[in-house]
C-alpha cells in the first residue's frame, strides 16, 4: 500500500522511545501506492532504497533479508493465475530452502501465498527472533480439506509452533468489504509461557457505529476498545488459549 502501517509503526515506536530508531522496507506493486509509499518514506528520514516495486510473490524485492517484524494487509480472495507458473516452479525447485514449501492453495486465493512469504522473511530464532501481523479474511482459517494445500500450510503453521495469537474483528471495519475478517499474530521464537499455545481473542462486538459510512466501512475500534484487546493479548489468559498436541 501507501505504507501507512511502516508510518504508525515507526510514530509508535517513536512515542515509546524516542532514542530508538525503526528502518523501514516495502514492497508494493501499485505504481500510485509505490510512488506515494517512497515519498512518505523519503520525508521521515527513511532510506527511498528500502521500498520496491513489484510483485511480491514472483519477484521477491528483498531476497536474502530477514526482519525483526513484518506486517501486510495482502488483498483478500485475490487469485494468483498470473504468477502461477513462478509460485509452482519455486514451490517445486526449492521446497522448503524456498518460501513455499509447505504446500500451494488453490489458484483462486493467495492470501497464504502472501503469509508464507512473511514467514520467511522472519529474522531466525537464533539471531533474535521475528514477529508478524498480517490480517486476513477467513479463507486461510477455513477452506480446503485435510491433505489440500491449505490444510498442509496450517498444519506446518502449527506443528513449527509459529502460530501466536489470532483475533477476530468486527465486520464491516474495512473500506473495501464487509466480511469477517482476522488478524494473525506469529512468532518463531515465543516465550515459555506461550510456546505449544495459540491465543485466541473474539473482538467481533468491540466498535462504535461511524456517524457517516465510508464505503463498506460502518464501524470503527475505538483507542479504549483497541486497548482492551491488547490487554487481552499482553494478560494471556487460559480462557483465551488452546495447546497444541
């Protein structure tokens, strides 16, 4: 996108401690988006270099980098026809030594194309560890059969305890679609009290009703509802998680 997420991160970190400092990278493939994401970038200070253009699932802007954090909002439902070939090829060549390894979804919706991307491009375990938030619609969650390429995704998912926490928002939150959808939260190198456990949080009824819809946005999360949402996450309660077996 714009690269609002990189523009609230680093004003947040920013707020938190003002000595640190967060080095932005991105890649999008709109021409509008990419132009208006390096100009943001170039005005707080940030290297234009770090932010590509292309696609990120056929041409990987930063092919041997791993970062501490990663966080994308990918188009939900979107089919990866175009890309099919490459995806398949490196899927097929590399395997695991690839961001595809653990299995292909259906060609009509690449949002776990776009999570395994992320995935690896988390900074190993050994060398501090990465987090991500991706939100995604629930397609990922719940489509394909055991043994079909989502299925093997999730299941590798959470047999590598990458799976944190998964938080169900209102509906009709976003601009552009009215469905459910879930933010994702995974880490490669937990803590002990959450290694084995995924967290999940209902926030379906936390919004306030806009006076004034924007498109197919007729809700908003308010900072206090937002708040209670991170409290539920930072408290970690038992009611709250299941244990992988």
């Amino acid at each position: 996108g714009t690269g609002g997420m990189l523009s609230v991160a680093g004003e947040y970190l920013t707020e938190h401690n003002p000595d640190a400092r967060l080095t932005m990278y991105g890649q999008e493939l709109n021409d509008e988006s990419y132009a208006i994401c390096k100009a943001d970038m170039l005005i707080k200070g940030q290297d234009p270099k770090n932010i590509v253009r292309g696609n990120t699932l056929s041409a990987d802007g930063f092919p041997n980098e791993t970062f501490d954090y990663g966080a994308a909002n990918p188009p939900f439902g979107v089919d990866w026809k175009k890309v099919l070939d490459f995806v398949k090829g490196e899927h097929e060549r590399r395997g695991f030594a690839g961001r595809f390894g653990p299995g292909l979804p259906r060609v009509s919706d690449g949002s776990l194309l776009f999570l395994m991307h992320l995935i690896s491009k988390m900074r190993p375990a050994a060398e501090g560890g990465g987090r991500i938030g991706i939100v995604l619609n629930g397609s990922p969650l719940f489509t394909g059969d055991a043994g079909s390429g989502e299925s093997e995704i999730r299941r590798w998912i959470l047999e590598n305890d990458l799976l944190d926490a998964i938080i169900a928002l209102p509906n009709d939150l976003f601009y552009n679609t009215g469905i459910a959808t879930y933010i994702w939260i995974l880490d490669n190198d937990k803590p002990k009290g959450r290694k084995g456990k995924v967290q999940l949080i209902d926030a379906t009824r936390m919004y306030a009703k806009m006076k004034k819809s924007l498109g197919n946005k007729r809700v908003l999360m308010t900072d206090e509802q937002i708040g209670e949402v991170v409290k539920a996450y930072s408290s970690f309660a038992k009611e709250s998680t299941f244990e992988l077996e």
